[in-house]
C-alpha cells in the first residue's frame, strides 16, 4: 500500500458537498481515506474570479499505481461537473483534484509531476497539509511539511 495525499479544491456550487463527494469517490476508486484536513475558504490562486474556492487535503492508502490513480481522479473530477475548456491557465471549477504525493515517490512524467510542483508556492495546500502531516519530509525539498513555507 503506497500513501497518496490528494488536494481538493472548488469554487462553484456546493463546494463543502462538492468536495465530500470527491472524498467518497476517491475512497471508493482509490483507496481507503486516512487522513482529512479542515476545509479552508481561499482566494482564488493564480487567475481573477468572483467565487471563492473551499480547499482540503487528504491522504489515502492505495494499492494503484499513481498514473492509475490519475485516470480515476479524472474520472471523478468529471463526474462531479469539471469542464475542461481547453483553455491556457486556470479556471473556476467544481472540482480539482491534484496528487500532491505519492508515498516519497518523485515522478516526472509529461502528464503527471508528483510531488505536485506547486505545492510549496501555495499557502491553501500548506496549510491543510501542515495539519495532517507536519513531520512528513517532502521527497525533493528534503524538508518537513511544517518548515516549508511560501516562497
């Protein structure tokens, strides 16, 4: 069994049951869920929108590989109304779901970079993870969660 910790994130509709939703999903799909931040109302990050975003993160334990676990997040992101408009850059939307880590693990694949090479740029992932797991050491930062902070 190999621990995924996941970021959750929504800005439109429901967004508490949004992400309540994903969490039964990715437990169903991926694996069992062990660990679950408070949920935390953001600002968007990185583009403009009227709608704040509601933010968790999760760990799970799972026996699929992590391009596995890719395919059915998708999968999920899909089902709970993410529209993918082919744009460059960011957009409002009711679901994102990104593997932040997967075990210590670093991947470096065209479709999947874990871990998450923005994790340590946003307070919103930070701080949930700062909750859950403050000692785990990030696999290329080589710090604990807790010491990282925003740069």
């Amino acid at each position: 069994m190999t621990q995924i910790v996941l970021g959750f994130g929504s800005n439109l509709g429901d967004r508490q049951q949004l992400i309540e939703q994903a969490y039964e999903l990715v437990q169903e799909r991926i694996g069992e869920k062990v660990l679950v931040s408070s949920m935390i109302e953001t600002k968007p990050w990185g583009f403009q929108s009227d709608n704040m975003f509601m933010n968790s993160v999760a760990s799970f334990n799972t026996s699929l590989s992590a391009q596995d676990c890719l395919k059915e997040i998708n999968k999920i992101e899909a089902e709970l109304g993410r529209n993918r408009s082919g744009q460059p850059g960011y957009e409002s939307r009711t679901m994102d779901i990104d593997i932040l880590f997967y075990g210590s693990e670093v991947i470096d694949e065209e479709n999947l970079k874990v871990p998450h090479p923005l994790l340590h740029k946003r307070d919103f992932v930070l701080i949930s993870l700062k909750e859950i797991m403050p000692e785990f050491i990030h696999p290329t930062l080589k710090q604990r969660v807790k010491d990282i902070s925003v740069n």
